[in-house]
C-alpha cells in the first residue's frame, strides 16, 4: 500500500503466474538469478491462492491463463490489494491488454519478450516501491493537495487518496511541474525510465484511474494534442518543505 516502505531488491518475493512451462521456468531462472524470492503457479485460482498467502511485492501474470483467466484474477485482487503487477500478453490482445491497465495492471509485455527486459521491469517496480519518488524527504502542499514523497502519501482536502506506485509517481511528477504541462513521452520516461517501450496510451489510463481516486476531474487537467497539467494552486508557491 502506498505510505508503507517497500522491500530491498534482493529480498523481494516475485509470483510469476503463467501456465506455459518454459516461459515460467526461463522467468523464475532469470529472477532467482537476481537474488530475488519466486515462487510459480500454472493456473489463476493457484496464483491467486499464493497471492493472498504469501503476499507478492510484483506479479508477472499471464492473461491467458486455465481455470481463471489473467483479467479476472486481477480484478479480484485489486479489490483487496495494490501488489504491482505486470501483465504478458500476446501481440493480438491489444483489447486484452488495455482492459487490464483499465483493471489496474501497473505495466505490461507483449510476447515474445525479454527476459532481462522483464526483471528490468521488476526492478524498476521495486525501486517505485522503496520510495523513490523524490529525492530526500520532500511535501508539495497545494491549495487542495498534499504529496509526500518520503511517506508516499497523498491527501486532498485532508481526505487520504490510496494510490498505487505508478499512480503516485505520476502525480508526483505532474506536481512537481505544477502549472506546466508534462507530455505523455515525458510522463513515460520520468515514471518509467527512458529505456521503456510501451505505449502512450499507458499513461492514459493511469491518469484515468488518478482522477477517479481523487473524486475530482478537474485537478489533473488534459493539454490536447500534448499531455498533462496539474491545475492546483500551490501554497507557498508549491516550494518542497
């Protein structure tokens, strides 16, 4: 949960829910290789199981998956958890793929992939859930927000907004430029890192979500044609405290 400090790298626990064989083999290789903790399931209701029993900080889930489908399983962890998870998919489930960012996957590969590009991403996940928005300890106060980087806590109007990691960093990001416009690319690569390949579209969908938890349309405002804007008038000139 945002607010809580994650865990180191090397001690990170990844479930990795794929039904392909060798695809979940060469994954787990890969990550065990980094130090990390893994454990597997080949099926949704067993990956689901090992998710809510031993707590995952990432999940590289699979959609197409036996007995319950990747989506599904997703949708019913997002009503109890905020775990980062990364979703495989195949290059003809662009509908697919979409509809789990709109369910609340963090991040997505297509297949065929790699794997160093995976653990890459796992990586990047990890450093988002250490709390690594900001440097140092930081607060931007807004006339309405309220974002802490060191907690990684957001409040609007005193009420707490629970945000997943990629949410927070987009609305630490979009603060911190308050009242300038971040495009969609600028967005990607201060959240994602520079090397990312996905879609713009990604972004979307984040800001979507973003907006839904703040029960306010009009904080976040859209730049046609170029990206996002902060609209919230800062207190003390938004300066970090």
């Amino acid at each position: 949960m945002v607010g809580e400090k994650g865990p180191k790298l090397t001690s990170a626990r990844i479930l990795v829910v794929e039904d392909e064989d060798s695809i979940q083999r060469l994954v787990a290789a890969y990550l065990e290789s980094e130090g990390f903790q893994v454990r597997t399931a080949n099926d949704g209701r067993s990956g689901l199981e090992q998710a809510r029993a031993w707590n995952p900080d990432v999940i590289v889930l699979d959609i197409m998956l036996p007995q319950l489908d990747g989506l599904e399983l997703l949708s019913r962890l997002r009503r109890e958890s905020s775990v980062y998870v990364i979703l495989l998919t195949a290059k003809t489930e662009e509908t697919d793929k979409l509809v789990g960012l709109t369910m609340g996957a963090d991040d997505y590969l297509t297949k065929p992939f790699s794997p160093r590009e995976l653990v890459a991403r796992v990586k990047a996940a990890l450093r988002r859930l250490r709390g690594a928005a900001g440097p140092g300890e930081q607060v931007l106060v807004f006339a309405r927000l309220r974002i802490d980087a060191d907690r990684r806590q957001v409040t609007i109007d005193d009420r707490p907004v629970d945000l997943t990691a990629v949410e927070f960093d987009i609305l630490w990001a979009l603060a911190e430029h308050g009242g300038k416009v971040l495009s969609r690319e600028q967005i990607l690569e201060r959240v994602w890192g520079h090397d990312y390949f996905g879609e713009l579209r990604v972004v979307d969908v984040h800001v979507g979500h973003i907006r839904k938890k703040l029960q306010e349309d009009e904080l976040i405002a859209t730049v046609r044609g170029v990206g996002y804007r902060l609209d919230d008038n800062p207190a003390g000139a938004g300066e970090a405290v």
